[in-house]
C-alpha cells in the first residue's frame, strides 16, 4: 500500500515536471514574440533616423519632426520591453508563500479602493458583500493581494463604462470563496480556457501584457487553492477563488 502511493507521487512528480517543460517552452516561444515586435519597430525607427541624418547640414522642418517622431516611437517601444520584463519577473519569482493570519474582507477592501478611484470616473460602481463571519485566513497577504488586484483591474477593463463589479466572500467547507463577478464584455466560448495561458490577451499592446491571469492562477495553486471562470460574451464573467483556510506549506 505504502508502495503504491510512492509510485503514485512519483508519477505525479514526473508528470509535474513534463506540464512544467512545456510550460517553459510555451512561455520562451511567447517572450520571443512578445519582445521581436517591439525590437523590429525600434529597428525601422531607428535606420529612418540614420537616413534622415546622412544630409544633417541641410535637414528640413519637416525631417527635423519625423526624427522627433521616430525617437517617441522607440521610447514607446522600449517602454513596452520594460513592462513586459518587468510582469515577467514577477512571473518568474515564484517565492514559497509565506504564511501569516489574514482578514481576508480587509485586503480585498484594500484593493477595491485602489481600483474604485478609477472605476468612478467611468461610473463603475463596486458592490460588496463581503461575509462578516468570516474566520482569519492563514495565507500570504502580498501575493493574495495581487491576484485580486489583477482580477479588479481585469473587471474594470471589460466593463470600460457603466456597470458594475460585485466582490462577495463566504465561507465553504474548510475554506473560504472568493467571487469577483462584473457587468463587461464575457469572454468567448473558444477564448475560456486559454485566458490562463501566459500572453493570452485581447487588449491592445499598451493596455495588457496576457501575463495577469497565469500569475493568478500559480500563485492560487501554490496557496493550495483553485481559481476558475465562468462567463459568456456579452453577459459578464464571474472568476471565483477557493483558497483552504490553512494554505499548505509547500516549495514551489
Ligand atoms: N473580467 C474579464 N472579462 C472579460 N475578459 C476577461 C476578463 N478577465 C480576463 N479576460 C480576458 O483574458 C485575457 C487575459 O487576461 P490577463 O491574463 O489578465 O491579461 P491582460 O489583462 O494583460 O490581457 C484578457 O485579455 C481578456 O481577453
Ligand atoms: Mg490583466
């Protein structure tokens, strides 16, 4: 019997440990192309001013504002490397959670009135119904944070103007529920179960990296919870996080 459960863990072990190469694979192949299309702009931009500068002494208006636009294009495309090295760092820095006693109501209220600011402005209304008898939760704060920030933030771009965001928390079981709920755009049948995929994104290059939800979604797993989505285009989405009330301690 004692046997029989090795060989089950070692199996599993392996098979971790192949979905991990693949995801390494899929991730490098993801970089490469996230970073190539900013690099062959910064090129092109880059030769258009070494044309413009061969005539330097006669350089006319018109040329000097071109190199003024050049240069702003590289700057906006050096930007965008930034921003997607810098997601992919904390992609990367899969740290051991480090578990301490959370109120879980007070965090996601501490992040809703980051995202709440904004979501005034485009008339987003944050509705709570936060469960007062919650028990502390044993997780890591900084991390659970992220993953709520990212999912207020993904709310608040698919409702764009007029709608709302519904936070609700409960307790289940030996655990807790986490619903993020909003009135935006759903997302397509064939897009569902790819939105967890690093660079999955349907936001323009300025606006979204496609690293958000498969940083959430390790993070969950890691805090020895679930995170998954339902949701339909046109009709909202709802993600909902169980997460135990004692995160196991475990390396990554
Ligand atoms: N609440 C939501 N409503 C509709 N679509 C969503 C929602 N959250 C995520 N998505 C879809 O999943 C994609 C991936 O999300 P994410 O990993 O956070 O990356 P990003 O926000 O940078 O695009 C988004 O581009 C969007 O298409
Ligand atoms: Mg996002």
């Amino acid at each position: 019997m004692k046997q029989g459960h090795q060989e089950d863990w070692l199996l599993d072990d392996r098979f971790l440990q192949a979905q991990k190469l693949v995801a390494i694979g899929e991730l490098a192949a993801g970089v490469a192309h996230e970073i190539n299309n900013p690099l062959a702009i910064i090129r092109q931009e880059a030769e258009l001013i070494l044309y413009l500068l061969k005539d330097r002494e006669t350089l006319v208006r018109e040329e000097i504002l071109t190199l003024g636009d050049s240069l702003h294009h590289i700057i906006l495309e050096v930007d965008r490397c930034t921003e997607i090295t810098r997601n992919l760092l904390d992609f990367a820095r899969k740290r051991d959670p480090v578990i301490q006693g959370l109120e879980l109501n007070k965090l996601i209220e501490d992040m809703a009135r980051l995202v709440e600011k904004e979501a005034r402005l485009k008339n987003i209304a944050i509705i709570r119904r936060y469960d007062p008898e919650l028990p502390m939760l044993f997780s890591d704060g900084p991390q659970l944070r992220q993953v709520i920030l990212n999912l207020l933030m993904n709310a608040r771009d698919a409702v764009g103007q007029d709608g709302a965001i519904t936070v609700t928390t409960r307790g289940e079981g030996d655990g807790v529920v986490i619903v993020i709920e909003d009135t935006g755009c759903g997302i397509p049948s064939e897009n569902l179960d790819k939105i967890f995929h690093p660079f999955f994104t349907t936001k323009p290059p300025a606006k979204g990296t496609g690293l958000g939800l498969s940083i959430c979604h390790g993070i969950i797993q890691r805090l020895g919870g679930s995170i998954t989505v339902a949701s339909q285009a046109g009709q909202g989405s709802r993600f909902t996080i169980r997460l135990p009330f004692l995160s196991p301690i475990r390396s990554a």
